[in-house]
C-alpha cells in the first residue's frame, strides 16, 4: 500500500496498519460514506495494531459535515465505581498496570455508536456485519506480526508477562513473537462478531457487557457492570481558532485539544517567513512550552473546569502569550512528562464528508490487562489520575482523567478540509504543528512534510529536564544554533516511533481527494 495517494473522487482513507486502511477502502468501495468507513478502520485496527488501541480504550471523533458544520463526538470512559482514593493508599500513585490500573470505563464503542448516528444522517447504509466484518476474520484468522508490534511485545515482555491474560494473548509459547508470526485473537474475534449481530450496545448493556464485568471483578478491577450501563459518549461542540490560513479545530477538555490549537496560534502570530530554519523550529518549540503548560494547569472533567476553555482562545490572551515569546532564547521546561501511544486514522469522502479519529489505550498495551471471555485489553488511561487532596484531576467515582488524545480538523481559507493527526502523548500537539505548518503554512507537498525530521519538547528518559529530541536528519548547523540559543538537544534515530505516526486526509475545493501516513508507522494511504 502507498503512503500517498491523490487524485480520487469518491473517497480516501489513511491509517498507521495496512489492513486498516484496506478495510475503510473496501467500506467505500461497497458504497459506504467517510464515517462508516472511519468505523471499520477503527475496528480493525484495534486487532491488527493492538499495542496501539483497542475496544478497551477510549477516542474521540471529529467530523466535518457537507453543510461544513464540525462536531466533536467524546467517547472517553469515565473512572469506576469503586476508583476511590482509598483504594490506592498504599501505593502512593495510581499504578501504572495491573486491574488497579483499568480504572476507567472503555469509552471508544460509544462513540462509534454516536458516529454511525452520524453516518446514517449522511445516508450510510451498510450493516454492521460489514462494517466489522474485516476485523473479525483478521481476529479469527490472524494477521502476520508486524514491525512495531513486534518491537513493543519485546520491548514490555518482561514488564508484563505477569499481568491477566497478557501472556496468553502476546506471549505465545512464552516468548515474543517474531515480525511475520501469523497473530490471533479468537476471543476478541468472538466480541466483535457479537456485536456486529447483537449491536454495539452490547457492550454496554448487553451479553458483552456481562462478560467483561465478570472477568474485572475477577481480576480486581475498581470497574462494575453498572459502570459499564452508564457508559455516556456525547456530542459536543469543537473548540476552534482563526488563523491567517484559516480556521482550525479541535476537541474539548478533557483532551488536550486546547494546547494543539494554542500552539498553532501562537505560532501564526510570529510571522515566521519559512519553514526548517532556527525561526520555524524555535518558534514552535517554545509555543509548545507555553500551551503544554497551560494544558497541565487546566484540563481536566470539563465538568469541574473552573471557566469555559475558549478563554484561551482569545485575541487578547492569544498576543499576550505570544508576546512572553523569546525569538531568540529558550525558555525553561517547566511541565511534566506525558506519554501514549495511539492511532490517528483519516477519511473524506465526495459528499464532503471529512473525519479525523483518535482511538488509543495510553501507555503501549495500556493496563497489560487482557479479559479471557472477551479478548478486550484495557486501557490504563486513569493513571492520567492522581492522589492529590484539591486537585482537579484526584481520582473519583465517575470522573472523567485528562487525555492527551487530540484529533484535528481545518477548514482553509483555499477552500481544501484537511483531517490531520498522530499519536504521541505530550508530543501530539507538536507533531501537528510541525505538518500543519510545513504543509499548510509553508506549501511542502503533504508525502514531504510526513517525511520530513521531526522534534518534540519533553522529558526524555533518564534527564530530569525538558529536552528537545531531534531526529539525526536535521542539519548539524540548526541543531548548534538551538544549543546555543538554550536548548537541551539530544539527538535520535531517524524516523524514530516516538516522533509520532502523523497522517491527513484532504478534501480539496475540485472536489479532488488527497491522503497520506507517516513512514514511521506500518501503514498507508488508499483511495476511490
């Protein structure tokens, strides 16, 4: 499969796996819209990329309709009934694996529930047994191994193994599988074809449901059956900026769409006049500073936000951030570390339909906790959590943690709708930034600015300061300039996994149809 593609007319898809994408250009070659196509790459790759995301994870939807209206559509769980801060005493943080670590609720059903709400508004038509249809065979049949996944199986093996139902599902024989190991799921292949018949509410309130309550009491988790009933995904309305290209779009708390946005505007304040010089790549690096800041002081359940986020987003707050900007010097790193991995996947269709998704576990495997009945491996997104007495983000019954899942969205002002996004926890917000602005801003032609080194400010392990990581492809004389300017720099492989697998999905104002993913991932771009 390409990782680009252009020239379509009635639909293209992109994702970080093959398959997936394969699998939304099947749903649009069988008549399906950009949503429900966005529905069975989002199955499927929660089987073939399960390192990644899965069912037992949350996402979170953008959709842009062809009246142009943007809506965001929030499937995160939300923290169990039995997630008190008693429950962790004695470990002195949430932590990190295990059942105590599945806390939360696994959002991502619900919202591909409100999103076929949403494709049947725009005329889908195609039943579920298609839609997951190529999920569950590549569940029951197995897939090869691929690259990433076997590097991540290696990589948390030892960390793992001991964790419910990991070792059964990744560790066949007891030891890592090889890249190209044929990689079933027969349980998990079970669930998705009994939602395909029963409903995906199932999962919820149904047979599945059942399921999957049982086997976390059985392992400890703090998640009930009742909490599983009062699952709550919801539309909400996007947050969005206006920049000089053009306006640009994003999910609300508790994600951490704000700093994306916020990046992008301090950025278009500067005036940079060219891309991959000391301007661009400072500039960048010290707006991200001054979001990711704000995001860590601010996001949380947007139920227990003191004010309303588009605070942030004002003219005033916007030049007075910019303005604290040193052209010239580095700023100290002052947030905390974040980390995730997650799969961002794209598709547009010529009805104008432009979806831009985001479905992950968190950490790598997330909690490393597999259900036996049920094949789900569940998300430790509640270690986003924390024990703090006042905190808006302490641990509670029914509270939502903060996520730093992001998917993005614009509108330009040149009429093309551009669905773009990556994985990458803390460095999401910049990894957008870097495509958007080479793209966009600066015209590299989208298969370049995927391509092209990338950098993220954050700790890095083993530094107790915020460095700024840099893939070996950049120029020797840009990476001396940011050292001298203040900047910690330590220097990586090139096309390094953790700079993010970014991709975007085009709808130009021809009507023509454009898609591209990272080099980085195991994926690609395909079209109609």
């Amino acid at each position: 499969m390409d990782l680009h593609t252009a020239g379509h007319r009635r639909g293209v898809v992109c994702a970080p796996h093959a398959a997936a994408a394969e699998a939304g250009r099947a749903v649009l070659a069988e008549g399906g819209n950009a949503i429900e196509a966005m529905v069975a790459m989002a199955a499927s790759i929660a089987v073939v990329y399960p390192h990644m995301n899965g069912i037992g994870g949350d996402g979170f939807w953008l959709v842009r309709e062809p009246s142009g209206r943007v809506r965001a559509l929030m499937a995160a769980g939300r923290a169990g009934a039995q997630a008190r801060p008693e429950l962790y005493r004695d470990y002195g943080s949430i932590p990190s694996r295990g059942p105590l670590a599945a806390l939360t609720v696994p959002g991502a059903i619900g919202g591909w529930m409100l999103a076929l709400e949403a494709a049947r508004a725009q005329g889908g038509t195609l039943p579920l047994d298609v839609l997951l249809g190529h999920a569950v065979r590549q569940a029951a049949e197995g897939t090869p191994v691929v690259r990433n996944l076997a590097v991540m199986i290696a990589a948390v093996a030892d960390e793992l193994r001991f964790e419910p139902g990991f070792a059964d599902t990744f560790l066949p024989g007891g030891k890592p599988p090889a890249t190209g190991a044929p990689f079933k799921q027969p349980a998990l292949a079970a669930t998705l074809e009994q939602l395909a018949h029963a409903g995906l509410a199932d999962f919820y309130r149904g047979d599945v449901a059942r399921e999957i309550a049982a086997d976390l009491e059985r392992v400890g988790s703090p998640v009930t059956r009742a909490d599983l009933a009062r699952a709550d995904a919801y539309v909400a309305a996007p947050l969005a900026v206006e920049l000089g290209a053009g306006t640009i779009y994003n999910t609300p708390p508790p994600t951490q769409g704000l700093a994306s946005l916020i990046i992008l505007a301090l950025f278009d304040s500067l005036g940079v006049q060219g891309a991959e010089g000391f301007d661009h790549v400072h500039g960048l690096i010290e707006a991200a500073k001054r979001a990711l800041l704000l995001r860590d002081r601010y996001i949380a359940d947007p139920d227990r936000l003191p004010h309303s986020p588009d605070r942030y987003l004002t003219d005033e707050f916007l030049a007075a951030e910019a303005a604290a900007i040193d052209r010239r010097r580095a700023a100290p790193w002052l947030a905390p570390s974040g980390q995730g991995d997650t799969v961002w996947i794209g598709a547009a269709d010529a009805s104008g339909l432009v979806v831009s998704y985001i479905q992950s576990l968190y950490w790598e495997f997330g909690s490393g906790v597999v259900l036996p009945r049920t094949g789900v491996l569940m998300q430790n997104r509640g270690t986003g959590f924390n024990l703090r007495s006042g905190s808006r983000n302490r641990v509670a019954p029914g509270k939502l943690p903060p996520h730093t899942l992001n998917p993005a969205l614009a509108a330009l002002r040149d009429g093309r709708i551009i669905a773009y996004g990556t994985m990458g926890g803390d460095a999401q917000p910049q990894i957008q930034a870097a495509l958007f602005t080479r793209h966009v801003l600066y015209r590299q032609p989208l298969d370049h600015a995927l391509d092209r080194p990338r950098w993220f400010v954050g700790r890095t392990w083993g530094s107790a300061h915020g460095n700024v990581l840099m893939e070996s492809r950049f120029d020797g004389n840009l990476i001396d300039r940011l050292i001298s300017a203040g900047h910690e720099v330590d220097v990586t492989a090139p096309y390094a996994g953790n700079m993010g697998h970014a991709g975007a999905a085009i709808l130009h104002p021809d009507g023509m149809l454009e898609a591209a993913h990272d080099p980085r991932a195991d994926g690609g771009a395909a079209g109609l």
